[in-house]
C-alpha cells in the first residue's frame, strides 16, 4: 500500500512539472499601437528517480517515529490546572490509550476522565514531518468546539519538546499565544506544561504527569 500511495504521488508530481507552460503575450497601454511579448519561462522536467526518491523519504517513518513508538501503551494521567497566575490548582485524573496510526506515521492518543465534576475525553494527534524537520500535535476535547495545534521541536541534550500555537479565548474570540514543553522524564514517565497568557503574562494553566501501565 505505502509503495501504491508513493507511485500515486510520483505520477501526479511528474505530470505537473512536465507540463510546459504556455506562452502568454503581455500588452501595455500607451501613445503608440507597439506592443510587449513576455515568454515564461519552461521549466525542465525533474528527475523521475530524484523525486522518488525524495518522496520515499517523506513518507518512511524514521528515528522520530520509533520515538513516538516507544509510547505505544496505557497511560494514568495525574492533572493540575491554573486558571490564572498564582491561582488556585485544581486537580483531575484521566487514563491516555496511546496508539501508532497509518503505518506508524502517527501517533494518537485517547483520553478519557474526570473534570470539575464532568466527564472528560480528549484525542490528540502527533505527527513528525520528515520534510520540515518539526513535530505538529493537534487536540480536540468534548469541553469546548476548538482545535488545539502547535508546532515545535525535539531537544536531544533536555529530552523534551517545545510545541507554540494559538488558541482562542473562549470569553472574548480573540486568538492568544500559548506553548507546551514535553519532557521524557524515564520510560515510563512523561511530563507535559502548557502555558497560557493572560494580561500580557505567561503562567502555567496545566501539567499532566503520565505515569506508564
């Protein structure tokens, strides 16, 4: 299937950068009837072989993903919360199904708990671009309509990952900036903070300790 869906690129690819372009004549106003003939420029085809295999790279999972891979399990997820700076914590329980999808491309991670006295199921998704060099995590959750996503990358010498995004403020639709660092604390341990800003200020608004079934 993976080599099908390489094939199935690669022809569209070639298709379009095979495809000469068409002469276009370009005609400026003026006191006297002349006239000005533009030529784009034609691009040469790629090489087929090259372009394979740029899209092989692309689509094989690598050092990143056996990464992700490593998480592959059930998770107890211990939760606190801050709603402002210095504010009062609130605490929350939740069990993370972690999975590998598509091939082992990407994780996804099934959330399911307790929250302010209401039940809670969340799904987040991680992805490694081989092409960008960056992670992308999305997460959506039954406690609201929007979609979380940040982009960011791994730190070897801390073992952690720092993902910036945007999220909107629910009280007045405006976008706000907010991060999450995640640290691999030991092999069964994970550690994530996301950070918020309110009134110009940072503050932590969450962090989750995973500890591995």
């Amino acid at each position: 299937m993976k080599n099908l869906i390489v094939t199935l690129l690669m022809l569209v690819v070639c298709f379009a950068s095979c495809k000469k372009e068409e002469k276009t004549q370009v005609e400026t106003g003026g006191v006297s009837d002349s006239t000005k003939t533009k030529e784009a420029v034609t691009e040469q085809p790629l090489d087929s072989a090259a372009q394979m295999k740029a899209w092989q790279a692309y689509a094989t999972p690598g050092t990143p993903h056996k990464l992700m891979t490593d998480e592959v399990g059930t998770w107890n997820c211990d939760m606190t919360f801050w709603s402002e700076p210095n504010g009062k914590p609130e605490k929350a329980t939740s069990i993370a199904n972690i999975k590998m999808i598509l091939g082992g491309r990407y994780q996804e991670s099934n959330y399911q708990g307790t929250m302010m006295g209401q039940a809670f199921e969340g799904k987040s998704t991680l992805a490694y671009n081989n092409a960008s060099k960056e992670y992308t995590t999305t997460f959506i959750d039954n406690m609201g309509t929007g979609m979380l996503v940040a982009t960011g990358k791994f730190d070897e010498s801390t073992k952690s990952m720092e993902l910036k995004g945007d999220m909107v403020n629910p009280l007045n639709g405006k976008k706000t900036p907010y991060r999450e660092i995640y640290t691999i604390v030991d092999a069964k341990t994970r550690k994530m903070e996301m950070f918020d800003v309110k009134n110009g200020e940072e503050f932590k608004s969450m962090e989750i300790i995973m500890k591995k079934k």
